[in-house]
C-alpha cells in the first residue's frame, strides 16, 4: 500500500536536495530554512511515536526549529531568482518550441488525482488497498504530481536532475510563503482549542439579536469573511465561526442544514482569501512570479469579484440554509 508518509519522505528529500544546493552557493540562510523545514516530513512519524511513548523532546526539538524558521523568514524577501546568462532566452525558445503542450503535464494533475481517487474507492471497496484509505485525496494528488513530473520529462525531453535544479529555483523564489498553508491551515483548530470559538458566541449574543435567524446569518457570514482577512485562510476561520455562532445559534437553535451552511459558508470566506495579503500564496506569490510593478495589484483586481460572490452567497444562504 502506498502510505502518505512515502509522499512526505520524497518532499523531505526534495527539501533536502534544495538546501544542500543553496549550501554550495553559501546561501546559509536559505540553505537552514529548507534543511530545517524537512525535519517534520522526514521525521513526522518519529516524532508522534516519541510522543505516543510520553517522550516530549522531540516535538520540542520540533517546535525550536519553528521558531528559527520564523527568525529565518524575517530575513528574506520575495524575489524572482536572477537568471544566468542566456537562460531568459533559453527559455523562451524552449517555451515557443513547445507551446501548449506545456499545460499538459499542469493539467494531468487534477486529472489523474481524480481518476486515482474514483480508483482507490472502487479498489477498497473491493477489499484492496493501493492507496491509503485514511488520507486517500492526498495520497492521489501526490501520486498524480509524480505521475505528471514524469509526463513532463517527456514533453520537455529534460534530464531529471534539471527538475530538482527548477523546483529548487521556485522554491527559493517562494521563500516563507510554502509555510502559508500548512501553518494556517493548523491556525484554526489552534484558535478553536483555546476557547475564541465560545468568546465569538458571548460576544455575538451581547452584539446581535440571536433569536433573530437572519441577524445570525449575516454575522456568521461577514465572520467567515473577517476571520479569513485576518489569518490568510477559510480552513483557518471556519473552525471559529462554526464552533461561535454556525452550531450553537444556526443549526441547533434555527435548525440551519449544516451541508448548505458549511458548504457555502466556506466559499464566503473564501471572499475573503481574495481580499488580504496574509493569503501571499494566493495574492502576493503571483505578484513576485510574473514581476508586477503593484504588489497588491492582484488583490485591487479580486475586489468586484470577492464583494459580489460575496452579495450573491449571502442570498443563496438564506434562501436555501432554512428550507
């Protein structure tokens, strides 16, 4: 069976690959960023058996290495990687030569993790288990990355040395923003483990008229909003919101369906992704990769869009969240 550790162990060597790079080009910081940052793919499993058996130190050995990732970021910047001499041109002529055929091997992603997904569940279901039925969806996808990385040797007729030198040249152009989805994507069960769910349901119920259905509708909604501004990302609010004012005042006090409330309460906040630079994955990364001149330009852009899906969510919620 293929495990979603063999997927951690294959980033924690391309990570690993990375720093060793930037070593020989005595990028240190850079170089202790990506050495650092493979610690918990390459040791995960260790560190939750060590915890398993009462031992704490390495989960704090972990948690050290946060801190110096933190202390390691303040440091850098977002920048594009200077290109050698003659690779701008090189790479033009490679990407006219190839054309469309470069989205190919982008677009067999989805594909395949979906096909590998459907697969999985069929072949389970059937008592075989190829992929692992606890994390089946990224299990899929990142089979499909290996798949697609595969695809894209043939399309390109690259050696496979030059995608680890590549991926390392994003990777160094992203910089701390990789951190962004894995820390806000835990942000949300920290706030909701340490009681700001219950503070938003006495503040709202002080606030707002929480027999009134609507009144908790449109504060559930512009929450999800404001928390996604504030911490980057909709996973990171839902918890919140959910835990304030979606179970206690919508669903068990006005019998909101929870199916349409979380589905659609989850693309409102989703507004809000579009909104804030703390979603730099989304708003600020595109900014440094294709050289904009505005760095918020892609957000000024988002604005129509994020304040009329917004409108139109909100509608649709009240419409269909108390039929």
């Amino acid at each position: 069976m293929l495990r979603i550790e063999y997927l951690y162990w294959l980033v924690g060597a391309f990570l690993i690959a990375c720093a060793v790079l930037n070593l020989r080009e005595r990028h240190y910081s850079m170089a202790a960023f990506w050495l650092i940052l493979a610690g918990p793919f390459v040791f995960g499993d260790a560190i939750l058996g060590a915890l398993k058996q009462d031992q704490a130190w390495p989960a704090q050995a972990m948690g050290v290495g946060v801190i110096a990732l933190g202390l390691l970021a303040a440091r850098g910047r977002l920048r594009m990687a200077a290109d050698g001499p003659g690779e701008q041109e090189q790479r033009n002529q490679s990407a006219t030569r190839l054309g469309n055929r470069l989205f190919g091997p982008a677009l067999a992603i989805p594909a395949l993790t979906v096909a590998l997904f459907l697969g999985g569940k069929i072949l389970a279901s059937q008592g075989i288990e190829l992929l692992d039925p606890k994390n089946l969806t990224l299990t899929a996808l990142g089979l499909a990355s290996v798949l697609a990385l595969f695809a894209a040797f043939r399309v390109t007729r690259a050696k496979p040395l030059q995608s680890i030198h590549e991926g390392r040249r994003l990777l160094d152009s992203l910089g701390w923003a990789v951190l962004l989805p894995m820390i806000l994507a835990t942000l949300g069960g920290v706030f909701a483990a340490t009681g700001v769910g219950d503070a938003i349901a006495a503040l709202t119920s002080a606030v707002i008229p929480i027999d009134n259905r609507i009144a908790c509708l449109l504060a559930f909604a512009f929450g999800m909003v404001f928390f996604t501004v504030i911490m980057g990302n909709a996973f990171a609010a839902f918890p919140v919101m959910m835990a304030g004012i979606g179970l206690p005042l919508l669903i068990l006090r006005h019998g909101a369906d929870p199916a349409i409330l979380g589905a659609i309460g989850m693309l409102t906040g989703y507004c809000g992704t579009l909104l804030t630079p703390m979603a730099a994955n989304f708003n600020i990364v595109p900014a440094v990769l294709l050289e904009l001149p505005d760095q918020y330009g892609v957000i000024r852009s988002q604005i129509p869009t994020a304040l009329g899906l917004m409108a139109v969510n909100i509608l649709l919620m009240i419409v269909l969240v108390f039929r």
